[in-house]
DNA sequence: ATCGTTAATGACTTTCTAGTCAGTAAGGAG
DNA sequence: CTCCTTACTGACTAGAAAGTCATTAACGAT
C-alpha cells in the first residue's frame, strides 16, 4: 500500500491541476475520477472530501482559471507607461497570441468551449468573468484610440470579434486542427502579421 | 406498439437528422443513443442496423456537413461574375456572417469543436475537409486582389486568421456565450463592420 | 393465400463509473 | 503509551447506457 501523506490545504489545487490535465486530453465525459486522483497521487475517495461532484470540480476549475489570462491582459495594459493606444493594442495582441499558443494556457479556454454547450452555467460564467473583462478593455482602449485621433470610432462589439477571434483562430488552428506533417507560423510571425491587418487591413494605401 | 414503417432508403440521413439535434444539445457523450432512435422514429436497434456504433455516427455525420457551408461559399465566390476581389471578399464574409448567424448551421461546426478534442480523426476529417478547402479560397482570392493591384500581399496563413477568426468568435458570442438578456448585433451590421475592418483596418486615413 | 426475405423491435446482457462508507493509518495531546 | 481526531483508502453499490439478438411484422413474388 502506498504512502499516506497528510496535507490537507494542498489538496484541491493539486486535484484542479489533474482535472485540467484529464479533461483536456479526454473530455469532461470522458475522465473518469479515479484518473484524476490518481494523477493527482490521491485515491478516488479523497477527491470527494474536496469536491462535492465531478461536475463541481470542473466549474471550480473553470472560475479558476477564468482570469489568468485577461488578468494578465489587463494588467498589462495597466502598466503601459505612455499611454498610445496602437503601441498598446499591437502588445496586446502580441500577448494574447504568445500567451494561446501554450497548450497549457490553451487548455483552459478550449475545455470551456468544448463543455459551455452542455453546461450553460460554464458558458455564463465564463462570459461574465472573462468575455465582459476582454469587452471593457477593448473599449477603454478604443476610447483611448479615438481620442487621440489615431483610431477610427468602430463599434465595440464588432472591434472585440475583430480582436479575439483572429486569437481563437489561431489557437484552434495550432491545437485541435494542426496538422503534425507541417507546424504553423510561429507565434511572434502571427502576432505581427495580426496587428498588421487589424490596425491597416488587406486593402493598399492605407 | 407503434406501427412500423419500411423505407430503408430514407433511414441513414433520417438517423443523422436526430443524431445532429442531439448530439448539439446534449454533446456527444451525453447523448442517447435511444433518445436519437426516438427523434428519428425508430427503436434503437434499428439505427444499429444503419451504424457500426455511436462513435461512427458521429463521423459519418461530421463527413456529411462538413462540406456544405464550405461549397456554397465556394460556389458563391465562383459564380461572381465581375472579379472584383473587394466585392468578393465583402460578400463572403457576409455571407458566412449571415450562414453562422442561424443556429442550424452553426451546429455543426460548434459539434466538431467540442468533440475534435476527444477524437483527433473528427477534427483531421474537419481540416482537410473544411480548413484546407477555406485555405485555398482565401488564397485565390488573395492572389486575384494582389494582382487586380488593391490588396496587399498578405501571408495566406495570417489571412485564413484574420477572416475565419472573427466569424468564429461572432458564432460564439451568438450561442454558447451569448446573454439572453441583451441579444447581439445583428449579423448584417456585424458582417458590415468586419469586412470595414478586415479591408482598412482600424486606424485612421486609411 | 403462402412463403421467404428484410426492416424493425425491445428485452436483455454487459460494461463502466459516479458516488458511498466502513474501516485504517498518521499524528498530536495528555 | 493511549486515546482521539482527522485525512485517507478501496471495496462496494447503484444506475445508466452501449451494443446484441431472438422474435415479429410488413412486403413482394409466385
């Protein structure tokens, strides 16, 4: 039988970095607890001294890991010093890109996408503690674009598509549909090339 | 007992009908095999006598859609009768804007993003079946705009980003995290507004 | 009408796993 | 050392659902 440690304050982040781990590779159907116990050196009785239900568990991971990113984001942002908007939505971009292709980063993002369909209240949450949190900061910085007369005055909800989806994009394209035989560009290549079109488009003469 | 009804033809397409329902409600896992029966006005035996398994339902379903909001854009792009590559691209994204907007559509490819995780040949059979088939879309009417002298000769792979992308988030932000409270803009104004960006960009005198 | 073939049924078996709980080891207090 | 509390174990239960198959109904041909 195997050792028996106790540390018990420990434990729930551990049992969240196993879940993560598991569901990314199986699907939340898929894993079984057992798995996520045993990854996270535990047997699957203790998991329930944790976490109520495995359904339980992934909505804690998901509140989790639902600022990480845009935390990051934001704080990023917060921090440039000479406030220039195009300067700063260029980083931004660049962050956001680097950032998504880390499947570790990706895991979190793709899972909610894979579950918000049969879960409503992932998909909710994850709107209202990142979707709402990425809206605003566009819109700040777009206000901030506007007044200083480099950007054009764009509605929001259509700058946060322009924005987030080119990045969506780009994660999907280089996790769940890369193909092995032939990488995609690198991170830094897109992130360049992104901003390039957002801020100057396809057209010439711009 | 219910009465029972022979036309073997109809049967495959019929199954996959309910299986797509389903499968987009619940998710594949959570799916029933019987409920899928029941849509269809069968038993479940008898969608046994149509489908190796449940797994394989799911291919041949992915196999059926996956073509046709891909062909008809292509059809779209090849019936324009004066190529005029900014025109091109404006009516395709509006067209894919307007084809996503409609839940029945968008099911099928927010199906193959929640199970390509799970089941890499899904999202393989996606890639060279839809991607790749975008891809090269793109890319003509790329290489049309760049000779016609408007478009700036972009990397293809940036381009499929920056096009797809957006569509993919608008798909999203309309369904999974969408809020029941204040519903999105519409897919017009939304299909205006990106190709606005996608074309000059969001900087100014351009 | 009868018979053979095929479409379809639904009860059954099998497998799998979420969640439970009686019991066990570790550590600390006295 | 002894006892008590607490973290943990793992065998067990209960339920669900995939896939099977012996049986039955419908149809077409003779």
């Amino acid at each position: 039988m195997a050792r028996r440690v106790r540390r018990p304050e420990a434990r729930p982040d551990e049992i969240l970095d196993a879940a993560l781990a598991v569901f990314s590779e199986t699907g939340f159907a898929g894993a079984r607890v057992e798995d996520i116990a045993a990854r996270a050196g535990l047997s699957k009785g203790a998991v329930y001294l944790y976490f109520e239900s495995k359904e339980e568990m992934l909505k804690a991971l998901v509140r989790r890991l639902a600022d990480r990113v845009v935390g990051a984001a934001e704080t990023l942002v917060a921090t440039q010093p000479q406030a220039d908007a195009e300067k700063t939505l260029r980083m931004l971009v660049t962050f956001m890109a680097t950032q998504l292709s880390d499947p570790k980063v990706s895991a979190a993002p793709r899972l909610v996408l894979a579950e918000a369909q049969r879960f409503p209240e992932i998909g909710a949450l994850y709107r209202d503690a990142v979707i709402a949190r990425g809206r605003q900061l566009l819109a700040r910085l777009c206000d901030l674009g506007v007044a200083q007369g480099t950007f054009r005055n764009i509605d929001r909800e259509i700058l946060l598509r322009a924005c987030a989806g080119p990045l969506i994009a780009h994660m999907l394209l280089s996790t769940v549909f890369s193909d092995p035989a032939k990488p995609g560009p690198a991170p830094e290549i897109v992130a360049q090339g992104l901003t390039d079109i957002i801020l100057h488009g396809v057209l010439v003469q711009s």
